[in-house]
C-alpha cells in the first residue's frame, strides 16, 4: 500500500532516532519532511547519529540532517526548524502534519508531547532508547498515551538521559527504524495505537506488549466513539 502523496512527517529531535526515522520515511515516499532540533552536532553523536559526519561538528543538526537528506531524496521536502520544543510551542508544531515522530531523550517532553498530540488529534510515535533496550508505541488520537502506559511523568531527578547513562547505537537504529514502520502503517490507513513493542539488544528479541486506555487519563480519559472514530477514519 503506497503512501499518500500529501503525507508529511514532523520529526522531532534529529538524534538516534530522529535520524533512522527520517531516512526511513524518506524511503518509504513521505515527501514533506520537517526537522525540529535545537542542539549542534558533536563529536559524542557521531557513532549513532547517520546524518552527521566529522566535518558537521558545531554545526545545526536540523540543517546537518536536511542537507543530507535533500542530497540523497531531492523529491523530498525537507524544512529544517532549529527550536526547542517546549510546552507553548508544542501546539502550533505539530498542526498541519500527517504524523509526529518523538525522537526526543527527555522524559517531561515525552509527556507534553503526547499530552499535545492527544489534544491536537495528532498521531503521534513514541520511541525511547536506554542502555540496549528500546521501546516504541503508536499514539492514536484517543489514546492510549504515556499516561496510560507510566502513570505520570518522573521527576526530573530521577529520569536519565541516554547523554548520562548511554545508549548502545545500533539499538537507537533499530527503534527509529520501529518508529518510521508505525509511522507508515498510520499513513496507509492500517495504524494501531495501543500496542507498545519492545526491543532487547542483548537478545535480539521483540514483543508486542498491549496497553489499555486508562479511564482516569488526564490526557485521553474519553469515550470509545472517538477511539473507534479515528480507527474508522484512517482505514478509509
């Protein structure tokens, strides 16, 4: 099944997973592409970052990315945004995108993003990389959301960052890959939140775990008939 021709994917964070995600969509016919990033490109991301090289050091990784991107797609739009995404942005963001992808490594972001998405009616595609295991689920407008998969956002004392703890780079590859994948099933019209998929490295082994909307959700605590409104809506 052919992506639309109209589609288009805001991919936010040009990281680990930000930069998997993209070439993947790229590939797969998305032909309108935004890169939201606000960080410059060093020496440390080199090893799991595809679009930047040693010759990118200090440079923006929005326009590292798009540079690259444009070079090996010319047919793709791409549209480099160096910004911080932030809770009074967030919003206008991601109106006028088909599907979001959450490349980000900061978990209070992870939750105004899905919050935003859940308000906006914005799929969106969760990832997450630590050490060698990573994580991604598709969230449907309706939900389920990060509230009803972690029950809260942690504080910010105890939420690592992969910067701190670190991440092994072929597992950050294969969760952007994961992420691009969903991202297309949603753009097809066969996308399915609810469904969250985990990735050992050590193993090499995946599962699909299931995951219920909480009835009690800040965020998407809402009638069935909006679940099965947008389920109906992207099949047809």
């Amino acid at each position: 099944m052919r992506v639309p021709p109209n589609a288009s994917a805001l991919v936010i964070g040009v990281g680990g997973l930000g930069c998997p995600a993209s070439l993947a969509l790229a590939m797969s016919g998305v032909r309108r592409i935004a890169l939201v990033d606000p960080d410059f490109v060093d020496e440390s991301n080199l090893h799991r970052q595809l679009w930047h090289r040693g010759s990118d050091l200090g440079k923006l990784k929005v326009e590292s990315a798009a540079n690259r991107l444009r070079q090996a797609f010319p047919q793709v739009e791409v549209e480099p945004i160096p910004l911080r995404v932030q809770e009074g942005n967030v919003d206008a963001l991601l109106r006028g995108y088909s599907i979001a992808i959450d490349g980000t490594d900061d978990a209070a972001t992870k939750f105004f993003l899905s919050d935003a998405a859940i308000r906006q009616g914005v799929a969106l595609v969760y990832g997450g990389v630590l050490r060698m295991e990573g994580q991604a689920m598709l969230i449907a407008p309706g939900g389920p959301c990060l509230r009803c998969l972690f029950e809260g956002s942690p504080s910010p004392e105890h939420a690592p960052r992969c910067s701190e703890v670190g991440i092994l780079g072929s597992v950050a590859g294969v969760v952007g890959a994961l992420q691009a994948s969903l991202a297309l099933q949603v753009l097809r019209g066969c996308g399915e939140g609810g469904k969250l998929v985990t990735f050992d490295g050590r193993s090499l082994r995946s599962r699909v775990i299931a995951v219920r909307r909480a009835a009690d959700c800040p965020a998407c605590g809402v009638p069935d008939g909006i679940v099965r409104t947008w389920a109906e809506g992207a099949r047809a």
